[in-house]
C-alpha cells in the first residue's frame, strides 16, 4: 500500500503553532525580544493573560515579525467574512492588510463570539474586532510614547510604525514594542457570551472618512489552496489509530433498535457496533467497510405507529393544530375595529414547506480522545456551542475539549454539522478511539434539522376610495427552535436524543420585516408542537435567513396582491405606504437599474406559450434592506418558471468589502431561487422521503439566471449590518409576483414546481 | 475480497490493496491521501467526486476499483498546480468562484473536459455541459463567468 505523508498541516505540532495559544510567528523562535520599558509596563505581559472577553489579548496580538494575529470567535462559511475582518483589524491599527492573519473557529485560541449566526460576521463580530484593533493601536501608541519620549498626541502610525509626527527618525515599530509577548489589556466586556458578545476599550474606533483599506474589493486568499486542492477540508482531518465511523437510522422515525445481529458483519475487517438506546452506529479501519457494515448489519427495530401526516395533509395539520405559543409584534392602532370600518376586504393564504440545508456533503466530524483531554475538528458554524455538546456526550468537563472548526461542506444554519460532532463523540467514547464520521447522503437530506414548514394568513381593509385602513398578518408553523439553533445541549443533538434525553422543544418564529405606514396593523406569529418529540428527521430549525424567505414571500406577495386589486403599480403602491427612507431608497434604485415600467399587474397582452414577467418585492432584515425585481419566462405548457435576470438593491450600511459582499449577495439570489422553484422536502407517514438529489432537486445550472444586476448601497457612517443572508429574503415573493405579471395567476404555495405552476395555470 | 490494485494517478503509478468493490473515491481519498475528490452523494448525483479517466469525468464514488485497471486518472491536483494552473483554476481565482468550494471538483473537471474539446462554447453550451452537477451555496453566476474567462484565456 502506498501512502502519502499525512499533510503537515494537520499534525499536532503544526496545530498548536498555527492556531495555539503561543505567539509565533512562523519559523522564528519563540522570542520575548522587546524593550525592558515595554517589559515592565502593565499593557505587555510575557505570559498570555486568561482567553476571557474581558482581555485584548483575546483577540489581537503582535507577533515578534510585526506581523498581527487576529483571534475570532466566528466562521467564515464561505462568504469571505475572513478577509473582511481582516481588513477591519489592519485599517484600525494601520497595518497592511497582508500583515493580518487571522485563526477562527478554534476554542483554544477564540472566545466565544457566536460563530456563524444571523449574519452577525461583520455586524457583531467585525464591530468587536474593531473596537479590540483600535484599543490596540491606542495602547501601542501609548507605549512607543514613554519609549520615544513624545506625547502620544505627537506621534503617527504608518505601517506598523509609530514615529513622532516632527522628528521621523524617532519611531518604533508595533514588533519593537511587543511582537513577541501578549497585551495585558483590560476590556470593557459587557457579561455576554456569543452574538451579542461586546467588549470594547478605551479607543474611539476611526472615523470613516479615513479609511483606505475597509471598503476595498480584497480578494479572498483562501480560494486559491481550494482550487488547487492543498486545503483540507473537515472531510480530510486525519489522526493516529483513527477509524471510521457511521451511524445508523430507522426507516421508520421514532423506532428504536430491540436486536442487533452483531455477527452479521464479522466478515468485515474490523467492524465493530455502537448500540446504546436508541444510538447505533458502526466502526471499522477503513472507511469503504465502515459503510458496508452499516449496510449490513441485521438490526430488528421497534415498530412504533408511523408518526407522520400525509404530505397532503401537512398545511391542514398546521392549520388545525393547536397553537403552543403565539407572539404579537409591535402594532399600531386598532386593527378589529378598522376591519369593521372597511368597505372591502382582501384576504390571503400562503403555503411554505419543511426545507433541507442539504449540504453539498454530508456532514462530517472527527472526535479524538487522548491523555485526558478531547479535540473535535468539526464544519460546525458553532465550535464554542459544539464544544459543550461534545464534552457532554464524552462525560468530560468542557474545558478539557477542544474544538476546532475546519471548513465543511457549506452550511447555511443549523446543519447536520453538531449533530455528527455529538454522534462522533459517542462513538469515539464507546470504542477508546478517534473516529471521524461522515453522514451518508440520505442522512445529510433526510435527517438534518429542517427549515420548518408554515402557513401564513395576510388580510387588509380598504375604505372606499382604496386606501388600506389596516393590515393583519399572521405566521402559523412549527418552531424555529424546536431544536436550538446549535448543538450544546444534548436534547438538541439526535445522539442527546437517542440516548434518551427528551427534547426541549423552544417557539420561536418570525414577523415580516418592512416599514409600511398602515394606520392599523399587527403582526403576530403562532407556533405548534412538532410532528414527534424524538429524534425527528423534521426537527425544525434554523436554516438560512431562519422563516425570513417564507415569511417574505407571503406578505410581499400579498402587498402585491393588493395593489393589484386596486388597480396601482406595484412600485408605485409600494412607495404608497413605505416610511422608512433606506427602504424607499432601495426600492427606488432596484426600480431605476432595472428600468421598471410603471404600469399594473398582471400584463394582459400576451399570447404565446411563453409569457413573461416582472415583480418585486423587498425587506428588511435587521438593519438591512434589500429589494429585488425579478424577470421571468414562464412556460405555461410545462409549468417552468426560468428567473431569467435579477436586480437587486442592497443596502447594508458600511460596506466592508464590495466584492465579497457581491458574491454574498447573487449567491443568497440563486439559492433563494432555488428554494423557491425546487425545494419541498417530501415525507410519508415513516419517514422523510427526500433523501438525494432527485428526491430534493435543487435548481440547475441550466435553470439559473441569466443575469444577476446588484446595486449596493454603501454607507459609510452607518454601522454595518448583515448580508449573509438579507438577500435570500424577498427571492420567493419577487418571483411569485413576477409570474402574477406574466400570467395573471397568483402562486401561494412553494415551491413553484413545473407540476404545481401547471395545474395552478389551468 | 482484498485484492492488490495498480492505480496510475496524476502520472505517478501507486498500488493500493482494497476489496474490488471499493470505489475509486475512497482508495484516492484513504489510501493515497488526494483529498480534493470530496464525498458528496455516493450516487454519481451531484459531481463532487469528479475525477477525469482518461480524459473523461467519471464519479469516482461509484467506480469500483476493478472497473479502474490501468486508465490515467487524473484529480483536480493532477490539473494544474499554482506554478502551472490550468486556466480554469486561474478564473476560478480571479473570479472568486466558490463559496464552501466543495463541489468544485465537478464543475472544474467536468468544465475542463469542456473546454478541451469546445474552445469556443457558447453560454447554453456551456450550461449543458455542466447540467446535473450541483453547488450547494448558489455560485452558479460566478461558475459561468469563470468558464468563459478559461475559455477566453485558452482561446
């Protein structure tokens, strides 16, 4: 057998230098070379301070090369949030950009920031990187003051440098003061842990107008190592004596093994099975018999009653199933009364399916225990949640487990990627040796934690000259939080639930974000219990832009609904009622750049087959707005909608990095779009059917736009806010409204399948 | 059954010994460490796996071994290297293609084989070249641009 070297970048030593707690920078010894002054002053220590929020030294520190190492308890899933941390570090403490490196994901070298959630990379994130970057520069400035003898007021930064603004040959580099050794710099850290994480210091971040490095197109670095195939994914993580592992599931959901036949694999080359309650698993050297052992293994299981309504069935089930917690959003006026006052009402119901994260793998985790203490690498969004979840499933105490994140195969929320930490975890402990897991694909699709499925009723009252007197939205669906939106807790992972831990459901759903000035309005959202209490493949949880893109299609869908009703262009309407200028703006520019037409939905003057359409719709989404025009042809023989061009308005405050925030955007478009057209996970009265490619289809290439036109909106005084996901959330809408145009037909079900759209047109 | 297997792999010649069903993916993957053909599906559905044979993309998650015998096989490392990229790899970069990247062996092996036999393929050339293959993440757009610009370069 031939083997290559293990990559080096995956050996103990090599990980503990890249992401470990010691400063180094690489190649050079470990060197404590700085001034006595800087030595014996309170902001440098030679030993680290504790990884706490409440110390800089968590997040920044100066390497002895004067290179700058940046720490952050967040992930990059992909959309370049890495660079644009760095770019948020380097402008702060005036260093070059290529000086910055940055160690993410990794609980030995990161606080927990709150990973990858709610598009908070930039927002949350990048706001603490640059309060934690500016009080660096402040105290670096400070200390090249007692060594130069000059007023810190009278020295400048250029590159790392601090020199006296009069004399340029009195100056010192950030190295010279304190590459090498730690800041001993107290924060001021507001108590919370994860997203909402805040420690700032005493430093008053730049003023925006100065900037020369946040705001430039600076391409991602890590895309080169991908496509040249030297970067390893969590996928390729392997260690010493490792064997592979896989899990096993019910075909019909709810039961339980009552009779592994373990003999049945004794002719498989070291296999060996996991089986503990409801948790069954398989190991073995090689990967290739670890996924026959699975296969054959004899297992008798329980038969419970098969726990699932009809597919048919679902939105009925929604519809009468009584509501567990219900939740009003701030409302205006009295809106009961106002409907009594109406001349006319309109009334709409919109339909939303469970959808799949379906990661372009499966998810994958390698849990290894050795000398008392346990390392995960694992593709989570969430290493710090991760880590407690797998110190729970492994009986040891959270701080003697590591997790490190490694990229994964996408992620878009709450993926597979804790479960298969957690289930790794299990088998790890159960065989004395690290297993690395990967899912199958049927487990990736069918069992990952869903996107819930939810109706949503809008109605408005109009007076007689067709004003809206007022609005009422309701969300009816199963939680976002039936399982939390993270894998720390046990009764949140399938293994905490196979091995009896009972869920604890939460309610949580959403309120369609947008500014429309009605005089009477609410807004209000119910939620219901889940289909089954245990280890469900329709869990539901948070899944990119978590109930935004449903609840989006259903409330811009129905403002169209009423400006066709009352005879007024969409954009038009729409700019009617919006208050908020940032919304009005975006509107306005996504209306200009696609050179929209006023006129009233639907056209009537086609004939063909083939019609065409144009709709909008937008949202906000935290401090952010987005508006998106959609093209479309549709088909009306077949059914199929082809989205042939987008446009698309986004406004997410300060922009960090255009040309990653581009890419964030068309991609938010095109999987939107595919959720849109495609995706409905489809289930029998066991089991969720959907379990490949053909079973979930998702949009083709053949089937993507022709054109995706973004416009971005920057300001610069503004904080920024989210884009990983802003742009997914007026998608459905934009495309329902748009076919409205072409064909006259109004579509309230998703997703707007060939078969559906067909039967809807006849 | 475990069985002795010569396997010609980016012009280099290495022996794997695997039962003969073992797909090809795993005896790159395991036993001769080339990582970047990444599991996606196991059911030659989305292209993640991709490997040329002979010149030809083939999933390697469904090729059993014994199928292999002494084809040239050829992974997405095999296809260029940063001192000799193919163009794809080059507009992969400039274009800042991917966003998890895992699928990315699909697209770039499957667009390579393209390109080698179409220098000029139109945008609906290009799309049924590709159809099938799937990316997660929705960076369809920047795929199309980055095989235009490859096709550019070659051209």
């Amino acid at each position: 057998m031939t083997r290559m070297e293990k990559p080096a970048a995956f050996s103990r030593r090599a990980l503990l230098q890249a992401g470990g707690a010691l400063v180094v920078s690489v190649g050079a010894p470990l060197a404590f070379k700085t001034s006595a002054r800087a030595a014996e002053g309170a902001a440098a220590a030679t030993t680290k301070p504790p990884l706490t929020p409440d110390q800089l030294s968590s997040f920044i520190a100066v390497n002895a090369d004067g290179t700058v190492s940046a720490y952050f308890g967040k992930m990059d899933m992909g959309q370049g949030l890495s660079v644009a941390i760095r770019q948020m570090v380097a402008e702060e403490l005036d260093v070059p950009f290529a000086r910055v490196r940055i160690f993410i994901g990794d609980t030995d070298t990161s606080v927990n920031q709150g990973g990858a959630s709610g598009s908070t990379g930039v927002q949350n994130g990048g706001k603490q990187m640059r309060a934690a970057a500016a009080e660096a520069r402040r105290v670096l400035v400070e200390m090249a003051g007692d060594k130069l003898g000059e007023p810190a007021d009278q020295l400048t930064v250029k590159d790392g440098v601090i020199s006296a603004a009069n004399d340029a040959a009195k100056k010192v580099s950030y190295g010279e003061l304190i590459g090498g050794q730690f800041f001993n710099v107290h924060l001021d850290w507001n108590g919370e842990m994860g997203n909402p994480l805040y420690a700032p210091g005493k430093a008053k971040p730049k003023d925006p107008k100065t900037y020369t490095i946040v705001g430039q197109p600076i391409p991602r670095d890590d895309i080169a190592p991908k496509v040249f195939a030297q970067e390893n994914f969590c996928t390729d993580v392997k260690v010493p004596g490792m064997v592979h592992g896989r899990v096993i599931r019910p075909a019909v959901a709810g039961a339980e093994p009552v009779k592994v036949d373990e003999s049945s694999i004794k002719n498989i080359p070291g296999a060996r099975v996991v089986w503990d309650k409801g948790f069954l698993g398989v190991v073995a050297d090689r990967e290739w018999d670890a996924i026959r052992a699975a296969k054959e293994l004899k297992v008798e299981w329980s038969q419970p009653t098969p726990p699932l309504p009809s597919q048919a069935d679902l939105y009925d089930h929604i519809r009468k199933a009584p509501v567990r917690k219900r939740e009003e959003g701030k409302g205006v006026g009295n809106v009961e009364d106002a409907f009594k006052n109406a001349a006319r009402v309109i009334e709409a119901e919109y339909e939303w399916p469970f959808q799949s994260h379906s990661t372009m793998g499966p998810a994958c985790a390698l849990v290894e225990v050795k000398d008392g203490r346990a390392t995960c690498w694992s593709g989570t969004q969430k290493a710090h949640f991760v880590r407690a979840g797998v110190a729970a499933m492994l009986g040891m105490p959270e701080d003697k487990v590591r997790v490190i994140w490694t990229t994964g195969p996408g992620s878009y929320g709450r993926s597979d990627a804790d479960d298969c930490a957690a289930d790794a975890a299990v088998l790890a402990k159960a065989v004395g040796r690290p297993v690395r897991l990967q899912y199958t694909r049927d487990q990736g699709t069918g069992w990952d934690p869903k996107a819930p499925a939810s109706i949503h009723r809008a109605r408005a009252a109009l007076d007689a000259s067709g004003n809206v007197l007022a609005y009422d939205f309701l969300s009816k669906g199963f939680s976002r939080i039936d399982v939390n939106t993270n894998g720390s807790k046990p009764w949140d992972t399938l293994a905490g639930q196979n091995l009896g831990v009972a869920l604890k459901s939460g309610d949580a759903f959403g309120f369609p974000g947008e500014s429309y000035g009605f005089a009477n309005k609410r807004a209000a959202w119910e939620t219901i219990a889940p289909l089954l209490d245990r280890a469900s493949p329709l869990r539901s949880a948070h899944m990119r832009d978590p109930v935004g893109p449903q609840t989006c299609f259903a409330s811009e869908s129905f403002i169209d609904e009423l400006a066709a009703a009352l005879n007024v262009d969409p954009i038009a309407f729409r700019l009617r009622y919006v208050r908020d200028p940032r919304d009005i703006a975006v509107i306005k520019a996504a209306a200009e750049k696609a050179g929209w037409q006023t006129r009233v939905s639907p056209r009537r003057d086609q004939r063909g087959n083939t019609v065409s359409g144009r709709g909008i719709a937008y949202a906000q989404r935290g401090a952010t707005r987005v508006a998106v025009i959609a093209e479309v042809d549709v088909d009306r023989a077949s059914g199929k909608i082809w989205p042939r061009k987008f446009t698309v308005a986004h406004d997410c405050g300060q922009i960090i990095n255009p040309d990653g925030l581009h890419h964030a955007i068309e991609n938010n478009v095109v999987q939107a779009t595919s959720r849109t057209l495609w995706e409905e996970v489809k289930f029998d009265s066991k089991n969720v059917t959907s379990v490949d490619w053909r079973t979930y289809p998702i949009l083709d290439v053949t089937e993507a736009p022709e054109q995706v036109e973004i416009v971005m909106i920057n300001h610069p005084e503004i904080a920024p806010s989210g884009a990983g996901e802003a742009a997914s959330r007026p998608v459905p809408a934009a495309i329902a409204n748009a076919v409205f145009d072409a064909t006259g037909v109004r579509i309230r079900r998703a997703p707007f399948a060939p078969g559906y759209v067909k039967s809807a047109l006849s | 059954m475990n069985k002795k297997f010569s396997l010609n792999v980016n012009g280099e010649v290495h022996t794997v010994e695997a039962d003969d069903e073992t797909p090809l993916l795993y005896a790159l993957r395991d036993d001769l460490g080339l990582n970047n053909p990444h599991f996606g599906c196991g059911l030659a559905q989305c292209g993640a796996c991709t490997v040329h044979v002979d010149g030809k993309p083939r999933h390697s998650c469904v090729m059993p071994l014994s199928e292999v015998g002494d084809s040239k096989i050829v992974t997405l490392a095999g296809l260029g290297t940063p001192e000799h990229p193919h163009p794809l790899q080059t507009a992969y970069v400039q274009e800042q293609v991917p966003q998890c990247a895992y699928c990315i062996n699909g697209w770039i092996m499957t667009a390579a084989a393209l390109l080698r036999d179409n220098k000029k393929p139109t945008d609906a050339e290009i799309r049924t070249a590709l159809r099938g293959l799937k990316c997660r993440c929705g960076t369809h757009m920047a795929i199309l641009r980055a095989v235009k610009r490859a096709a550019a370069m070659m051209g």
